[in-house]
C-alpha cells in the first residue's frame, strides 16, 4: 500500500472515530436524536471539502455511532444514507466553495438539506414520535442550522490556514 493510499484510510478512520465521539457527547446531553437534535458531529460534514476522505469517514462514523447510541433499525439505515447524501454534496461542491469565504457556506448546505429533509421521516415512522413532518423538517433543519451551518463553518475557518498541512495534496 502506497503512503497516499494510507493516508486516505487513515484520515477517513480518524473522522469516523471523532463522529463517533461528538455523537456520544452529544447522546450524553440528549441532542443526537429526537425531534430536537444537535449532533455536535454534524460539524464533520465540512470535512469533504478538504478531503474525500471525509466521505466514507462520516457514513462509517454516523452508522457506528447510530448502532453505539442505539438508533432503530431505520434511522441506523437512513441516518447514515442522509450524512452519506450530505457528505457527497460537499465534496461535489467543493470546487465552487473554495472561490471564497462566503462561497464556503455551500459546504453546509448539502447536509443541512439531507438531514431536513430524511431525518423527519425516520422520526414519524421509526419512532412514532407526535408532531409531524413538517415540523421536524423544521425542528431538525434548525439543529443541523446550528451542528453545519455554525459549527461546520467555524471548523472549515479554523482548518482552511493550515489545511495543507492536515490534508496534504488533497
């Protein structure tokens, strides 16, 4: 195995493992499910931006700690698929995101989008929980507002200066 090739696993395995972690810690305040959630992990979906590692990292990330923190069945399935669907926009619009600062709001809009709109579903029908989708398309997409959109953005600002360093030829 070549040492680019290593690297890439390497890098995919660590985001995976620190989602697991955010996930816990977020579990342990009651935010990493409901219909009120704010996965500090969420903010690992800028990642792809700086790597396409991150991809596989956050979907392996998201169903390991969907089946630590003890997810029904279907949010295991369509939780991971809505961090998988989120991860790949990123990283699809990277190219765009990269023109400047404020281009890099794109990165959070993939999985804010994802998780609004699959999330709700898991949660009427995995969960029984009372309120309706469109209610948690709004509650989940204002949880994701603040795990991508502020967190997320925080973290792609605080990598970007030194990014090179943390994900070389990326």
């Amino acid at each position: 195995m070549n040492n680019k090739k290593l690297l890439y696993l390497v890098h995919a395995a660590l985001i995976a493992a620190i989602y697991v972690v955010l996930t816990a810690l977020a579990a342990g305040f009651d935010l990493a499910s409901g219909a009120i959630q704010v996965r500090f992990s969420e903010a690992l979906t800028v990642l792809p931006f700086f790597t396409p590692a991150a991809v596989p990292g956050l979907a392996i990330g998201c169903l390991l700690a969907n089946i630590l923190i003890g997810s029904a069945l279907p949010d295991v399935i369509f939780g991971t698929l809505a961090t998988l669907i989120g991860a790949v926009g990123t990283y699809a619009l990277r190219g765009i995101a990269r023109k400047s600062a404020k281009h890099r709001l794109l990165a959070s809009v993939p999985p804010i989008a994802a998780n609004a709109l699959i999330i709700p579903f898991v949660l009427v029908y995995a969960y029984h929980i009372p309120g309706g989708i469109p209610l948690f398309m709004l509650t989940v997409g204002l949880g994701e507002v603040i795990s991508c959109g502020i967190f997320g953005q925080a973290l792609l600002a605080a990598l970007s200066p030194i990014s090179s360093k943390i994900f070389p030829a990326e």
